[in-house]
C-alpha cells in the first residue's frame, strides 16, 4: 500500500517537478515548507506541494517563489534571438522573414497583430542593432519597444 501512494505521489508531481528550481521545481514548497531539502523524500513533498496548490503556476507567471527562471512567456526568447542574431537583424531591417516570423511565433504574437510587431521592430532596428549590440541588448530593446507600444504591451506578460 506505501508504494503504490508513494508511486502516485511521485506521478502527480513529476509533471512539475524540473520548472526552475532545482529537482521539486520552484514554488512555495520549494521556497519557503522544504528550502533546506536534502533529502529525495523531501524533494518529492516539495514537488507535490508546488504542483498540487497551484502556486507553481503563479510563482512562473510572477517571477517569484524561485521560479524568476521560467521568465513566463517570453523564456525562450533570448536563446532563439542568440542563436539566430544575425539573421534576426537582416529580417527586422527589411520587416519581414522567417526569422522574425519565428520570433513572433515564439513570443505568441497573433497574425492579426503580426504587421505591427514586424515594423515596430524594424522602426527600432538602430537600438535593437547597435554595432556594440549582443543578444541580451537587442532582447531588451526589443521589450522596451513591444512595452512601448499599446498592441504589443499584452505579450510580455
């Protein structure tokens, strides 16, 4: 009988369990009922305190509870724009192709919305290219201008 509720427990959290965080992911069992978790068991109760109360999902969506890691939805983002940097920059000064298609798609932003996104970028290719620019400068210009701007401000967040 203990296994089959340690196995059930153990299969209820797993879906949770590698957020951000460490091993019981993050969330209030994580950060605040098991902080000091050493040992597995201590790790599963965590797990399952962060999966089953729903402040995981709160916790990735604010920033807080140790999931500042998870960055909601733009967490993807700046791999991609490190990855394809190049590319990116070639396609945000003409407005439009695959890359900045892609970016758009990762981001969420709908097709209605798209025709924006592309020439607001474009419009801020300078700030978001500088000749000093890395991945990290160009994601944040890109933020500041998607902030900047009352259509694209719902994406961020």
């Amino acid at each position: 009988m203990k296994k089959i509720i340690a196995g059930a427990l153990l299969a209820a959290s797993s879906t949770m369990t590698f957020a951000a965080g460490g091993p019981a992911g993050c969330g209030l069992g994580t950060a605040v009922v098991f902080k000091d978790a050493n040992e597995w068991h201590e790790h599963v109760l965590a797990a399952t305190t962060n999966g089953t109360s729903g402040n995981q999902t709160f916790g990735m969506t604010s920033g807080t509870l140790g999931c500042e890691a998870a960055n909601g939805p733009l967490a993807g983002v700046q791999t991609f724009m490190d990855n394809n940097m190049d590319q990116l920059a070639m396609d945000v000064a003409k407005g439009q192709g695959e890359t900045l298609s892609a970016l758009a798609e990762i981001i969420g932003v709908d097709a209605a919305d798209q025709t924006t996104f592309n020439s607001k970028l474009q419009a801020s290719f300078d700030t978001m290219f500088s000749t000093e620019a890395t991945s990290e400068t160009a994601y944040q210009a890109m933020k500041d201008t998607m902030q900047s701007d009352l259509v694209l401000k719902k994406y961020l967040g």
